[in-house]
C-alpha cells in the first residue's frame, strides 16, 4: 500500500505532461485530486465529447445564489490531465478537498475568527512566503521572478524524472523554513489539509494499493508525510457546519484564466500554454507563425523568411541570455524586433491574442444547470443567438417576430444585469422599429446567470420580480422612468403595471417641477412610439396625465429668481417639454401648456431669456398675432430695461433652445426696426457689454442667413425683394423664357401667350 | 594626455576592452573579440571577476542591448531607430568597438551620400593609365568591412537617396558585393554585418523600401524612463566631456544636473513632475543629449568667465538656446513655462532670474 504525491502548479503544461508520465509509469489504482467532492459527480462529463475546456467548476448554494466557488480547468491544467488519465484507465477518480458545503459554512461560523495558536510572529516583509512560494525558491535560485523561474524549471522542461521529488523536498523545505501565519485565509488552510489527508485515509482503509494524490505544490509535504493517528484531524473535521449546495460545469475563457482578472491561481499566458501543451517540441515555431499570420491580418508583410528570422533571433537571445530553451520573453521581443519593425503598439494584440488568447469552452449539455440558465440556453437555441465571446453587432427590425422576441431576451436581462446585448447608438435615427444591439457573452456572465437564479426560474419571471423589486427601492423620478422604459422595451405587461404606479405615486409626490419637466420628454417617447414596440402604453397615459397638469402649474414659480445659469438650464427644459407635448398631440395638454405659456410670458421677474424664449413659442403656435409679438418685442426692448436683460430675451427669442433662425428678422420689417432701433439705442458701453451674446446669438445663424442681415442692416431699411431693372431686356427672347416658366409652374403654356 | 578631441571608442576604452577579453570564456561567434554576453557587459557596465570595473555605456533596458547584439549574432543587420540624442550612434559606436575593435568602418548617410560610399570608387589616375584593376579600386567602408569579417557603420540610413540605399540589398541578403568592372566580387568573411541608425523624427527622410526593411531588424531606442537614469546619463557624460575638454570647472553638482534634466522632461512631457499641471511642450526634442550639452556649455562658461562653479546664469543662456528652437512660438511656451512653473517652484528663485534676465 502505498501514497504517491503529485505537487503541482495548477494550469502548468509541463506539470501536465509530467504527471501524465508519471502517472503512466506508476499505474495508480485510485486518483484523488485537490477539489471539492461536490463535484465527484460531474467527473464523467469531463471526457464527454462537447466538453471543451477552457471550463470551470461552479458551486453555489441553491438559496443564495451570490454565494459561489469556482474551479477553473483548461486543457494543459495536470488536475484535467490526471482526471483524464483516470476516466480513460477506469480507475476512480474523486476530489478530496474540504468540501465547500463546510467551506461556505464557516464563511459565516465564528470558527474562522479565532486566531490561530503561534509560536513565532513573523516580521514585517515576510508575509508573501505563504501567497507566492515560488517567488521565495526562485530568489533562492537567483531569479526575480517565480513565474519565469518556475516556468523554465518546470513547465519548458523536457525530461521530467524526479521532479516529482524534487518539487517535494523544495516544498517541504520552504514550509519548514517559513514562518506560519495567522489569517483567515491561513485557518482554512488547516482544515482543508485535514480534510485532504482523512480522504487518502479512507482510500487506504478501502483497499487501494497504489494511491496517487495530485495537489498544489503548497499542499504536498503535508500530504506525504501524515501523521500516524488520525485522531487531531478528526477532531479538527468533526461539527463543522454545513449548507447546501449544487455544483455544476460553466463555460471559463483564457482571459479569466489570468492573474490579472482577479482569479489568484491564475497565469499570465495562457495561449502560450497550450502552444506548449500542444508541441512541446516546437512550441516556439508554431507561436512564431501564428504571430506572423496574426501581423499578416493587420496589415505587417509578416513573410515567411521573416519568420524564418524571428526564430533564429529567438534562439541566439536565449543564448545571450544563458536560457537551455526560449521563453515568452525572447519569442516577444524576437517579434517585435523582426515582426513588428520595432513598435510596441502591435505586441498589444499579440499580448492579447497570443498570449492570453480569446479562447473560451464549452459543456455538455447534460451538466446540470440552474433553471433560469436552462431557460436561457431555451431561448438562445430558440432565437437562434450563438453564444460567443466575440463582438457581434446585430440590426434588428421590430416589426419582425423573431427580432422582436430577441430585443426582449436582451432587455430582460439587462434588467437582470446580465449585459449580454448593448444597446447600440442608432437606434433613434434609424427609425424606431430598428434596434441596434452589440452582443458578447462573457463567462462571468454564466456566472451571473446563477447568482441571478434567485429572483425566478425564467427569464422574464425573474426580469420582472428585479425590477419590481428595484422600482420599490427607487426614489428618484428619473431613474424610475428609466426603468419604466426598460420594462416596457422588455415586455413585461406584469412588472411595468407596478413599475408604472410607483411611477405615479412618485411623481404625485413631487415638489420639483424641474424633475418632473425632465421627466416628461421620456415618457412622451414611450407613449408615442409604444404601439411600434405593441407594448401597452396605456398606464403610461395615465402618468403623463398627471405630469402635465403639473408642470403647468408648478412652471411659473420654478421659473422665478432663476441665475443665468439656472434660467440656461430652465430654457432647455421648456424647449423638450414643448416638444413632448406637441409629440403628445392631446389637444387638453397643448391648450393647458399654451395658457401656461402666456401667462409666464407676461410674468413680471423672468429671466429675459426665458421671456423671450416663450413669446417666440407664442408666435411660433400662432396663439399670437403679429402684433402682438412686436409688441411684446418692443416693450422687451424698450430702452428703459437693463440692456443685459434685452439681450437674453433676444437671445431667448431668435434662438429658443436650439439652433436659431434669422429668418423671421429679415422677413418682417416690424421685428427688424425694432431690433434694428434697439441696437442703435445702445450707449457705446452698453452696446460693448452685450456684444458677446449678441455675438453668440446670431452666429448660431446660417451664414448666409448672417450675411443677408449684413447687406440689409447696411441698406438701413428691410428689403423684401431685390430689386430688378429692366434696362435692357430683348423682347424677343421674353416669350420663351414665359413659356418655359409657365411649363415649369404646370400653367396652360396657350393662356400665357395669348395674356 | 592625447591631444585628439574625441578619441574612437576602442581607444578610449581599450583598458576595459582588453580585460574583458582576457576574463571573457564564453564561445565567440566567428571574428569576434568579444563573446555576446561580454559585450552586454561592456555596454551596460558591471565588473568582472578580477575586481576590473567597467563603466556603463549604455543606461537603459538590458533587454534592449540583447537584443542588438543577438540580431548581431545572426545574420540580420541592426536598425537603430529613436528621435535625435537617444544613443543610437553612442550604442553603434560601442557595439562595433567591442565586437570587432574597430569602429571606424563608417558611412555618413546624408541626402548626397553616393553609390560609391556602400560600393566602392575607383582612383581615376590609375584607371585611366592602368584600366580597371584591382590596384585602381577605392573601396568603400562597407566594402572593407566585408573582407575584414568587422562590423560595418551606416549613420542616417533614412537621408540616403533611395537608389542608393538600395545597393545594400546584395550585401545584405547575398553577403556579397559584386565587381563587374573586374569580373569578381567580393564575399563578405565571417563576422561582417551592418549597424545602421536612423531618426523617426524627421521629415522629408528617405524611408526605407520594404525589401531592404526585413534585412534589418530594428530596434527603437526609448528617451530614458526615469528622471533618475536620465540624471544619471548627463552627469557621467558631462564627468566624461569635461576630461575631454579639459574643464578647470569642479563637477556640477547633482541638484544643478537634476533641475536641468526635471525641465527637460516636463518640457517634453507637457506636463509637470508632479502630474498636476499641464504645459505645453516647444517644438525641439530636447533630449538628452541636449540636456548633457547645456550642462557642459554651463560649465564651460563657469570655468572660463565665472568662479569655477556651475551656477544657474551659467546654464540660462544655454537652456534658452535648447528649448527655443521657433523663435516666436517656443518663446511663448518657455515664458509661460518660467512664470507658472520655474517661478513658483521652492529654491529654483536664482533660476528663474537668471532665465528672466536672458529671455529677456
């Protein structure tokens, strides 16, 4: 009887291939692997043949989904090569880590709080020896970095007897030498390294002779050289809590594979790995032309002698650098030099595609799911959406079934904060049954996907139960009207009936006509564009019903004792109101707003911008006459006002909220005199202070708007028509230039002869 | 003392040169003097065994002097490429130095170099009263580079006319240079390649075809990263020049050469030391090699009209002189720079006179 065991590096492809060797030497007739013996069930499905690692392992506690573990695994990872070997050899295969039902447990148990017994407390500086082993031997050895260290020691090493061992010792030596600590993290330790060595236990109580134990390096000595008596780790094991919990295959990527996503086991290549996984021979030819053909897409010349080039050049580095084999670092600046002319710029897409690499796995779909991810995978095979991590845009046309069920899928999960889909920019002025959506599945969105489990069993159950839930929580009107609009773009008729009364009983309650006005445009647009989106935009009536009356009556105050600031902000805020209303096309709302209108406009106190803003709407609805919007100019201008104030109320009048148009000044004489006597009106000083926004007003004009003014404003008089001379016409050319004008005009050519 | 203004760099350095070669056991690549890793300690600096020092020649990225010297191991040509004053003919310089002990196989690209400055010419008294021969023959650096298995030099590669620099295709693929005129050619000995250097700054330069482009592996070198390697670059370059020129003047203290090379990098950067404010950037370079040559003119000047000293109205004239290249827009930027940045920075008060009072 005996325990073989294996310290690894997880995600290592020379470790892999090692312990491949290894374990075809030594024949086991039972593996155990570091891992939670949740998922022991789920080992089958690793040789299934729709399993395509990248993929990880998922536990989470069915009642609080957010809580979640993952076991991360690609192709080169020895813990995925050794399964592998033992479902193919027949021979079991469990995990034998803590199982996280405990872990999770003690997550909440005052266990995790008490300290640890210390002899010693270790000095500033040393605490990494625990995180980063590797760091501390590759240092012993001379080398700064424990990656590259381990990597050429271990990983690009070809030959691999006794590494085993020799791993082994290094590691019993470091845990020897290092100083324990006292965290949380460190107490775990402790009774995952029980649970570990009960499992193996058990394992030699069943029977097996020849038991190998693959596990991170970490774990190794602890693991070889267990105590006689079982008793300390029984009793450290025995009444720890327990919760329930389900396990389940996800799909991983590279990108998440990395340390730099945040996973603590992580590498920092990937794709280098399973180029080296692959030809462990000729890893450095095969990366050298996939950078070339990646260079070749991006426009390099990239030939095949260049090749040639980065290869050797690869070579005689590691030679200069006293390296047996070429690591990443040489093959990088290889390309760089001979590839990439020099830049750095395109080794950023190397690094990403060659280095970390885009690619992501795939499960069988017999692994079994959450229900909210098997409605999902549902609709996507429905909808016909592949899942990819890849950018994709799509243009979707509303008014067809399929596209529409695709919009809602979406923005239901958005609503569920799964942002699969995007929505795109040109969604509005392409028209509004068109939608555009940038869609890209990320793995932690699976992810996602189960800690979001617990709002409903499908997709639009629970889109709905969030975003009621959310709308409770709510308190500010705009966002809840950006809600509102989610919930009806997602086609929820159930959510939106709540979302829409606490909509209404929001805005009844209140106070700030501003929030309010900003409200108003947005749903106008839901409104008036509902029936496009055949949702039902009835309740939503009912809310602006209730807006508007407002607004009108809570404007005139909040336009008072505004700043020119404010009195900008309040400008804007007429202009899109005015808008939604006449979008609104209810004839109650256009009259109540119109009257509300009048009555600010002759509000004594209004910032002049605003005033002036309000008569040109006046004029522009045809509510008044001519007239009397001269004579509201006139008295707006009149010399007596504080020309600052004149200015803004031109300014509020010839522009409004938006881009102006000169062409009612040059058009009706009345309006031009007025202005036109204003200006010269001005005291040099006065006409000097308001010159910048008279500046900014009419430069907001076409310039061939401005340069009419100019002429007309030299002529000192309004010109209507230019002026025509007949000095020297040839009466014999006239009939057919009548002729071709009479045809053009579609009049009877015969009547203008005979006249 | 020699009485030459600037000895080559095998001269200069053939103490160290020699040492390393008697320390240096590692395989040679055929015609060299020194192995590769000898060489990358003879440009970056270290010590060898015996306790020899040797001086850095290089401050800057290890990796990238690997590099050069591993693309000189192969058979590729090296391109130096880097705006004005990064080192690229200081590191050709040195790197011919110590691997073949002679880096006097030089060609001066400019926008009249000729065919006959990478190929060889012919002495025309000869050739008229002999014909063609190899007697009349004048040939080219490159040329007895090639025959000598010795590094060869191209300064400027890019202000070459095209046609011209296209002649070094042959040598650089077929490593030979046919003679027609003679009927023979001559085939280049173990150990010959080319360092070329060029500046990505210019416009109006010739750049390369793409032909001649893959013959080259190229290698940018970077304006130093920190103020710290930058500061450390001008004071042993200014300790080096001012032996050179034989300055009477003590050597400038590191705070004067830390405010030189602080204003150079804001200047460049457009933005202060302490990233809080930006500035804009005047049109020149302002390299290193400009900061090391204001500190030199400063001390000069300190030697000769003041106390010995290097004192900031030494450098202001010098200063002015670097940074404003346009004399209308760089003013505008260098005053802006002295009244927001020099004039309310702590202790830099006799700087900003000293400035105030040049520009005027």
């Amino acid at each position: 009887m005996s325990v073989h065991v294996f310290g690894i590096r997880h995600h290592g492809p020379g470790s892999a291939r090692s312990l491949r060797q290894a374990l075809a030497s030594l024949a086991p007739d039972i593996l155990l692997v570091e891992g939670p013996p949740e998922g022991d069930g789920l080992l089958p499905l690793v040789t299934s043949p729709q399993m395509q690692p990248p993929v990880a392992l998922l536990i989470y506690r069915p009642d609080q989904p957010a809580q979640t573990a993952v076991y991360p695994f690609a192709l080169f990872s020895p813990e995925w090569q050794a399964i592998t070997y033992a479902l193919q050899q027949g021979i079991p295969v469990q995990f034998m880590d803590l199982p996280q039902a405990q872990v999770m447990a003690l997550a909440e148990s005052p266990a995790l709080a008490e300290p640890l017994a210390l002899e010693e407390t270790p000095p500033d500086g040393e605490t990494a020896v625990v995180q980063d082993p590797l760091r501390w031997l590759a240092e012993a050895a001379g080398d700064s970095d424990g990656e590259t260290w381990w990597e050429r020691m271990v990983e690009q090493r070809q030959h691999s007897d006794d590494l085993f061992t020799a791993i082994l010792e290094a590691m019993t030596a470091l845990r020897q030498s290092a100083i324990p600590l006292d965290s949380p993290w460190q107490r775990q330790e402790q009774w995952r390294e029980a649970a570990m060595r009960q499992t193996i236990r058990a394992a030699q109580r069943a029977g097996y002779g020849r038991i190998a134990v693959v596990c991170g390096a970490w774990h190794a000595p602890v693991l070889a050289d267990m105590p006689a008596s079982a008793q300390a780790d029984r009793d450290l094991l025995k009444g720890l809590a327990k919760v329930k919990v389900a396990a389940t295959w996800i799909p991983w990527s590279y990108s998440r594979l990395t340390a730099a996503s945040g996973y603590g086991a992580g590498v920092t290549s990937p794709r280098w790995y399973e180029h080296l996984w692959h030809h462990p021979q000729e890893a450095v030819y095969h990366w050298c032309v996939a950078a070339a053909h990646l260079l070749r897409g991006e426009g390099f010349v990239a030939s095949t002698a260049q090749v040639i080039d980065t290869a050797r050049l690869t070579h005689t580095l590691s030679a200069v650098r006293h390296l047996p084999t070429p690591g990443l670092r040489e093959l990088l600046d290889a390309v760089q030099t001979t590839l990439a002319a020099g830049q750095s710029a395109p080794m950023l897409l190397v690094q990403r595609q060659l280095i970390v690499g885009n690619a992501m796995g795939a499960v069988p779909p017999e692994a079994p799911t959450v229900p909210l991810q098997q409605d999902l995978t549902a609709w996507q095979k429905r909808l016909r959406l592949p899942v990819t991590e890849t950018a994709k845009s799509y243009d979707l046309d509303l008014r067809q079934p399929n596209d529409l069920a695709r919009s809602h899928l979406w923005h239901r999960l958005r609503l569920l904060d799964i942002p699969w889909g995007q929505p795109g920019q040109a969604g509005r002025a392409k028209g509004t049954f068109h939608e555009v959506w940038r869609v890209q599945w990320q793995p932690e969105l699976a992810v996602r996907v189960v800690e979001t489990a617990v709002w409903g069993n499908t997709v639009a159950e629970a889109a709905a139960a969030r975003a009621v839930d959310l709308a409770q929580k709510t308190t500010e009107l705009p966002a809840l009207t950006g809600l509102a609009q989610q919930v009806l773009l997602a086609d929820l008729p159930a959510a939106a009936a709540a979302v829409v009364a606490r909509l209404e009983s929001l805005a009844a309650l209140t106070r700030d006509t501003a929030v309010l006005m900003d409200t108003l445009p947005e749903l106008a647009h839901i409104l008036r564009y509902g029936n496009v989106r055949q949702t039902d935009a009835d309740m939503v009536a009912q809310v602006v019903d209730g807006i508007v009356p407002r607004i009108c009556i809570g404007l005139p105050g909040a336009c008072l004792s505004l700043n020119d600031e404010a009195a900008g902000a309040m400008n804007g805020r007429l202009g899109r109101v005015a808008e939604a209303i006449h979008l609104l096309q209810k004839n109650a709302h256009l009259t109540a707003w119109q009257e509300t209108i009048r009555k600010l406009a002759a509000q004594a106190g209004l910032p002049g911008l605003l005033a002036g803003h309000c008569c040109r709407m006046l004029f522009d609805a045809g509510v008044e006459e001519r007239t009397e919007t001269a004579r509201r100019m006139s008295f707006a201008l009149s010399p007596a006002n504080e020309p600052a104030q004149a200015a803004a109320w031109l300014d509020g009048f010839l522009r409004g909220s938006g881009r102006g148009s000169g062409v009612l000044l040059l058009h009706d004489a009345a309006l031009w005199q007025i202005v036109d006597q204003w200006l010269g009106s001005l005291a040099a000083t006065a006409f000097q202070a308001q010159l910048p926004l008279l500046r900014r007003t009419f430069a907001s004009f076409p310039a061939a708007e401005r340069r009419q003014m100019g002429e007309q404003a030299r002529r000192g008089r309004p010109q209507t028509a230019t002026m025509f001379a007949p000095d020297h016409v040839d009466m014999t050319h006239v009939p057919l230039a009548l002729a071709v004008a009479a045809q053009l005009l579609g009049l009877e050519a015969q009547g203008v002869t005979d006249g | 003392m020699s009485t030459i203004l600037r000895e080559h760099a095998e001269t200069q350095f053939a103490d160290e040169l020699s040492a390393l070669a008697q320390a240096d056991e590692r395989p040679r690549p055929p015609n060299w003097r020194l192995s590769p890793q000898t060489v990358a300690l003879y440009l970056l600096g270290g010590t060898l065994p015996d306790g020899t020092a040797i001086s850095p020649k290089y401050i800057g990225s290890r990796r990238l002097i690997e590099i050069a010297i591993a693309t000189l191991a192969t058979e590729r040509a090296l391109l130096l490429l880097g705006v004005p004053g990064t080192a690229k003919s200081w590191v050709s310089e040195h790197l011919a130095a110590a691997i073949s002990g002679d880096s006097t196989r030089l060609v001066q690209g400019t926008a009249g170099t000729p065919e006959e400055a990478i190929r060889y010419g012919w002495n025309y008294a000869r050739l008229l009263a002999e014909g063609p021969t190899p007697a009349a023959l004048v040939p080219s650096p490159i040329m007895r580079a090639m025959q000598q298995g010795t590094i060869a030099r191209i300064e400027e590669l890019t202000r070459i006319p095209a046609d011209v620099q296209d002649s070094l295709i042959t040598v650089l693929s077929e490593k030979s240079l046919p003679i027609p005129e003679l009927g023979q050619e001559v085939q280049a000995v173990k150990g010959f390649n080319v360092i070329a250097t060029a500046n990505d700054r210019d416009r109006g330069v010739n750049e390369l075809s793409s032909a001649l482009k893959r013959r080259f592996n190229t290698v940018i070198l970077p304006l130093p990263d920190t103020a710290d390697a930058e500061v450390e670059i001008v004071r042993l370059r200014v300790a080096a020049l001012g032996q050179v020129l034989e300055l009477p003047a003590e050597p400038p203290a590191l705070a004067e050469i830390r405010r030189i090379v602080t204003i150079f990098r804001e200047l460049r950067g457009g933005v202060t030391a302490d990233g809080k404010s930006k500035i804009k950037s005047p049109s020149g370079t302002l390299s290193t090699a400009e900061a090391i040559s204001v500190v030199v003119g400063g001390l000069s000047l300190a030697a000769h009209y003041g106390d010995g000293v290097l004192r900031s109205h030494d450098m202001a004239a010098g200063l002015l002189g670097a940074v404003v290249k346009d004399p209308v827009q760089d003013r505008l930027v260098w005053q802006e720079y002295l009244e927001t940045v020099v004039k309310e920075r702590d202790g830099w008060k006799d700087l900003y006179r000293a400035c105030r009072e040049v520009t005027g």
